[in-house]
C-alpha cells in the first residue's frame, strides 16, 4: 500500500523541511550516539534513487511515493529520481502533487531504449511537467559500460560482447560514446546547448570512460555549463589526482552507497533477453568500504555529493541506505560537519535548493 503515511493531494508549491539540531551532533570516540545517524538525515537529499518503473524480471523495492514518504517521515529534504527507461521528472512530479513535506526531482538518461544521444527525447525531458534536473549520457549502454557488463560461464565472467554475437552486432553500434578530440555530432552540440540554456539543469556524465568524463567537462566548460556531475568516479575509475583536478575546476563528484555495499549481486537488468542479465561483478571490482572513505578523505569533500543509488530489491530502502552509509562515515572517523556537508549542503546546491 502507498498510504504508509498520510498525505494531501494537490500540487506543493514549497517546502519547508525539519531543520538539523546540531547541538545533538556532538560525538566522541568514547561517547557515541545511537541516534546521530538519524539527526544527519533530517534536511539530508539522496541524490541518486532508483524506483521505477523496471523491467518486470527486476522487480524494485518501493515504488517513488513510498520512498519519497519515508524520506518526508525521516525529515529528509529532497530525494532525486532515476529512471532507466523513461523520464524520472514526470514521476517526481506525480510524488510532489501527492507527498507534502518533501520536494521531490527527476532526470533523463540518454540511453538506447530512447535512442542514445538524441536531441528530441532531451527537449521533451528539458519540458515535461517541472523540467528535469539532470542530463545524463547513459548508464547500463554506454559504450564503456556496455563492452564490460558480463555474464557467468562456467564460474567464470565472460562480457556480454564476446559471450553472445548478437550483443556485440546489435547493441554496440546504439551504444552512446563521446568522441576524446575534434568535432562533436550536430546531435550533441544540439544538446549541450540545450543544457546550457538551463541553469538549473546540471550535466551528468553518466556510466562513460574515464576519458569520455574529462572531454564532457572539457565541452561543459566550452558551452558554458554552469554544473557537471561526475559520476561514480570513486570506483576506482579515476585517479585522486584526475578526480581533484576535476573538482578544482568545478565539477561535483558522486559517491554512492552502492559503490561499496551490495557491490557484488545481480543489479538493474537493462536488457530484455535473460541472457544479458549483467551480473554485478564490475562493482566488486572497484571498491570497497576502507577505499572508498579514503578516496573521499585524499580528495577532500569540498565537491563530493552522496546517494544510494538503491532501488533494487535485494537492497534495503533507500532510507535506511543513506542511514546506513552516514552511520559507516562516521564510524570511519568523518566529523557530523563533514558528512552533513555531502549528503546535504552539496546536493542542494548542484539541484538548486541552496536558496
């Protein structure tokens, strides 16, 4: 059932969330608190979330309003939606006329169900309901994510292009890639400006190489795009040194739950065909807890923004995800400030909530 908490219809036009008592944040080595994790959520924005819809072989764990009520009930401030196969702005707009207390955002993924980089499905994004807060260059279909999502043979993984021709005939070529040097598609030039017409909108890099990552922010840069996301570079994708020049110049970095935890179980089926059911395996590659904490310490968290990026059914809610990853942090020695900084002052300023 959705009504797991009251709420009114009609559009919330404003927000006024719970405000943090820092007073309450004071914690010492010897003197710890069952309940901080709980006070860092209130004004808190997981900036990544999955909840629907998906294929029906990769059922989730909330549908959007239920995870936008626990999020209100928990005292979070935002909560920004993904959405694989569609426009994630028209489900948050759906959430925001029916959930009070919280204001809630989408984004739209250029990925090859909607034709990869494709200057019609962004304007409809750039224009449906509220308009979307992000641009992303794709996730599971990217040509960097697309030659390394893989299945299992004989106990071993095998990539899904080498495994089945097919794959390799018919979903390569739609992949979206970004060139490294020299001219840009129409198609792409449309977009970025599009993008940079909209302040508010910010570029997300998406599942893309590393090398890719650094051209966008070359181009964001070149069109006057005012905020980049990287995202997921703490994977282990990019080095401290490139992932500091980045944040030197401006650019967000994403840190997520997932990238640590849960890291190794089956993860969104982009795919119909079973057979290309990715198996999860390249997140284990990347990090882990103790690596990821200090990737963000070298960094420094003056540009990180942090989410779950949760959703699947396997994994608790996102709630209890973004509980989950404050609780780790701290127990990793961060400092209430420091933590509240990445999973509050940060989101809110790359979304447009820091008015």
């Amino acid at each position: 059932m959705i009504n797991q908490y009251p709420y009114v219809t009609g559009k919330i036009e404003s927000v006024q969330p719970r405000l943090p008592d820092r007073s309450k944040w004071n914690e010492s080595f010897y003197r710890r608190s069952m309940e901080l994790p709980d006070e860092l959520l209130i004004g808190a924005i997981d900036s990544h979330v999955h909840a629907g819809p998906v294929l029906n072989s990769n059922p989730g764990h909330m549908d959007p309003i239920q995870v936008a009520q626990e999020a209100a009930a928990a005292g979070m401030k935002s909560i920004v939606y993904y959405d694989v196969f569609g426009w994630a702005s028209g489900m948050a707009w759906i959430v925001n006329r029916h959930v009070p207390g919280i204001h809630t955002y989408g984004g739209y993924l250029m990925n090859s169900c909607h034709g990869g980089i494709n200057p019609r499905s962004v304007r409809t994004a750039l224009h449906l309901e509220e308009g979307c807060r992000f641009i992303s260059f794709g996730s599971h279909c990217t040509r960097f994510s697309a030659e390394r999502e893989s299945t299992l043979i004989d106990g071993k993984l095998v990539p899904f292009k080498d495994a089945f021709p097919k794959f390799a005939e018919e979903e390569l070529p739609v992949a979206t890639s970004i060139p490294l040097e020299g001219p840009i598609s129409e198609e792409l030039h449309e977009i970025l400006s599009m993008i940079s017409e909209r302040p508010e909108v910010y570029l997300n890099t998406g599942h893309v190489s590393v090398p890719e990552a650094l051209r966008l922010l070359d181009l964001a840069e070149e069109y006057g795009i005012s905020k980049v996301l990287i995202a997921h570079p703490v994977r282990g994708q990019m080095t401290i040194e490139q992932q500091k020049a980045a944040a030197a110049r401006g650019a967000f970095l994403e840190a997520c739950l997932v990238d640590w935890l849960y890291p190794d179980v089956p993860r969104t089926h982009y795919y119909v065909e079973k057979e290309y059911m990715d198996m999860g395996a390249e997140l284990g590659r990347f990090s882990n807890a103790t690596a990821w904490m200090k990737t963000i310490r070298e960094v420094g968290i003056d540009q990180f923004v942090l989410g779950t990026d949760y959703g699947i059914r396997a994994a608790p809610t996102p709630v209890q995800g973004m509980r989950t990853m404050i609780a780790t942090m701290l127990d990793y020695q961060f400092s209430p400030d420091d933590i509240y900084r990445m999973v509050a002052t940060n989101p809110a300023k790359l979304i447009g909530m820091d008015d």
